[in-house]
C-alpha cells in the first residue's frame, strides 16, 4: 500500500516580535514526505536566523540523502555560537515518512512527538545516539492509517506559565489535548489550528515564547466527483454521466442544468432544500445517488474563496467555523479540502442559455476560470486532480 499523509503547521510569535525564531520546512520527495521544525535560540530576528539556517541545511541534506551525522556536524559547524551562552543552538525535529509506510524521527532537544495510534498516545522506542556532542533522539518504525503525529516547539509546553498556570502546559497534558481533538477533527489544518489556539489562550493571547505545533496525519484515499455545467453536445448527457457515476468516490453536482442532466439520468427526482443558513449562497437540493447538489457560479465561487483562505498563512479556528456552515458552498469546500485526495472534476462546455443576454455573456468562461483556480487550488494542498471536458 502507498500511504498517503496530509501535514500542516501553525506557529505563535512570541508577544510584540515581528519575526518568529521558529521555521518549517515541508518536503515531498520521490519517495517520502519530510516535515522539518527548527527552533533557534531566543526570539526576534537572531532566532529567526539561526532556526531558518537549521532547517534548510537540514533540508539540503535530507533532499541529497545525507546521513544525521552528516547533518548534525554541518549544524554545529555552520551556525554562529552566542557569546552569552557559548553554544551555537537550534534544536530541531525531522519527521520523514517513506511512501512505503517506513518513518524516522529525529528529535535535538525539542519536545518529544505526540503520537497518537487507535485513539491512544503511543510510546515510540528510540534510541540514544551522541553526534558532534550533541544528544540525538532516533526512532524507526512504521506507519498505519489514521496516524497522528505533532511536532512542536518548546513555546507549547511552556504556555501559560506565570500566567494561568505556575509550570505551563506540561507534554502529557498537550497530549492528551491532541488526543481530544484528533477524535473532533479530519485535517491536519484544523487541528494545527485548534492546538495553536489552545496555547494562544493559555499565553492570554500574548505569547511568551515562539510556539510552532506540526501535525502530520497518515490518511486513507478519498476521491471526489465534481460535474458542473452541460456539456457542448446534448448527446454527450449520457457519456459523461457514465464517467461521473462511474468509480469510487463522494459526487458532487453545481448547477441548475447540470442537475437536471443527473436527475434524468439517474431517473430521481430534484429535491429543494429551503432551509439555508446563509443568504448570500443559493440553497442546496438532494437527488438520491448523490452526495450534493448545488448552485452553479455563485456557489462554486464562494467554494473558491474559502480554498483560497485555507491556502494563506492565518487561518484560524474562525475559518472552520465558516466551513461547517451548513450550505452549498461550505460543504463542497469542506470536501475538497477535508474528504479528499483525489479530486475529478467533469465540466461541461456548453453556454448557458439562461444566461444568453447582452449583459451576461460570459457565464461559460466564468465558470470556466473557476474550475481552473479550483484546480489550482487543490492541486496546492497536494491534491491530485484530474480534470476532463465534455
């Protein structure tokens, strides 16, 4: 089996610093997916400087297949010492996971990996190694389906200390937080982000310390079906619903026309739904065989904003609120980016005569444009996407 794994991170700044000492760095290579955490000493832009140094020297030699020795020596060798502490620091953590299922963790003076396994937390064994001076933490083992692992900053365990807590928040209650919340949650993202508000709350929302949570989940393929738009030749209604209908997967339908074609071909009726929550999204309807129907332009647009706003770098708890909204557009969005690896998109090239006026001669190349920067879009979060037109 190829596994497959969905990774994420959020980081903290520490409280009125512009810059954060912490720094991923997320590979894939041919074989493998690697997840780098460096943690450079103090904060502001000294720490910055020494975490990002760490982590694309650890990169470099990660991508060039060099051993940890090789790594761990070029470190010590490469980063400036500070005078005060006469050390040259960045701890550091490496998380690869091989396609095949193997995984190595590496872990310098950061705290431990959460891993989480059948709704338990899981000791990983490791070994003890003395590389450049340096105590190094190694672990080889093998991933299964619905895996969970955090890596983090030391920022975490610290929160709350002098604050809401005398000793901060220690790793086993971290993990048994982690724990809670990979049951409430499907994506990496959210529970990055649920992890990070945690800690935010527990610093009263001014940090004490950079503090950089980053989860990688091992994950089953979920493929899914979109049809939007009818295609150029009526007689290509039946041809390109057999491709829809056909294979695995969730399916989804955007568009009035389109609905029809399905409801015809599938001999079901077009069920309206008029409880919907949200005004500016038109409502959804259901037709038996099928996972959604919605609206076409308006709602494939605003599905489109929301895969934009995952894709930045500040999404936070608000965004998932949005997405578990209960209407067209948050649905679909929630299953691009939530319940799925595999995303077909089957789009029609016919005009829409509804729309064939003076004023509003362009839904086909609007439609169109969206597809494509839905495409995008998806194929940004490492989705694999096909997409065919009819």
């Amino acid at each position: 089996m190829s596994v497959s794994v969905d990774v994420a991170w959020k980081s903290l700044n520490k409280h009125h610093e512009e810059l954060c000492g912490d720094k991923v760095e997320l590979l894939k290579t041919v074989t493998s997916n690697i997840a780098i955490l460096a943690d450079g000493m103090g904060s502001g832009v000294k720490a910055n400087i020494l975490a990002t140094l760490t982590s694309k020297i650890l990169r470099t030699m990660f991508l060039n297949g060099s051993p940890i020795e090789d790594a761990v020596e070029t470190i010590a060798n490469t980063l400036p010492v500070c005078k005060e502490r006469e050390v040259a620091y960045s701890t550091f953590s490496v998380l690869q996971i091989f396609h095949n299922g193997d995984a190595y963790l590496v872990e310098f003076d950061n705290p431990s990996c959460v891993f989480i396994r059948d709704g338990k937390i899981v000791d990983i064994p490791f070994e003890k190694r003395i590389i450049e001076g340096k105590e190094i933490r190694e672990y080889r083992f093998h991933v299964q389906l619905n895996d969970c692992f955090v890596l983090m900053s030391d920022g975490v365990i610290y929160a709350g200390v002098g604050e809401l807590l005398n000793f901060g928040w220690t790793w086993d209650s971290m993990a048994e937080y982690t724990l809670k919340c990979t049951k409430d949650t499907l994506s990496a993202k959210r529970l990055a982000a649920m992890l990070s508000k945690a800690c935010d709350d527990l610093y009263m929302q001014k940090p004490g310390d950079d503090t950089t949570v980053c989860v990688t989940r091992v994950i089953d393929r979920k493929v899914l079906r979109i049809f939007t738009g009818p295609p150029e030749s009526k007689d290509d209604d039946k041809r390109l619903m057999a491709d829809f209908m056909s294979g695995e997967g969730k399916r989804a339908v955007c568009g009035g026309t389109s609905a029809n074609i399905a409801a015809r071909y599938l001999d079901k009726p077009i069920e309206t739904e008029l409880n919907y929550s949200n005004p500016d999204v038109p409502p959804t309807a259901t037709i038996e065989g099928l996972d959604l129907v919605t609206e076409g332009v308006l709602t494939l647009s605003r599905t489109l904003q929301l895969l934009k706003q995952y894709l930045s770098d500040d999404v936070d708890m608000d965004f998932f609120l949005a997405l578990d909204e209960d209407n067209g557009a948050s649905r679909l969005a929630k299953l691009i980016i939530e319940d799925c690896t595999d995303l077909y998109l089957f789009v029609g090239k016919a005009m829409n005569m509804a729309h064939q006026n003076p004023n509003l001669p362009f839904d086909l190349s609007i439609r169109m444009n969206l597809v494509e920067q839905i495409k995008d879009a998806a194929q940004k979060m490492n989705k694999n996407v096909i997409l065919k037109y009819y």
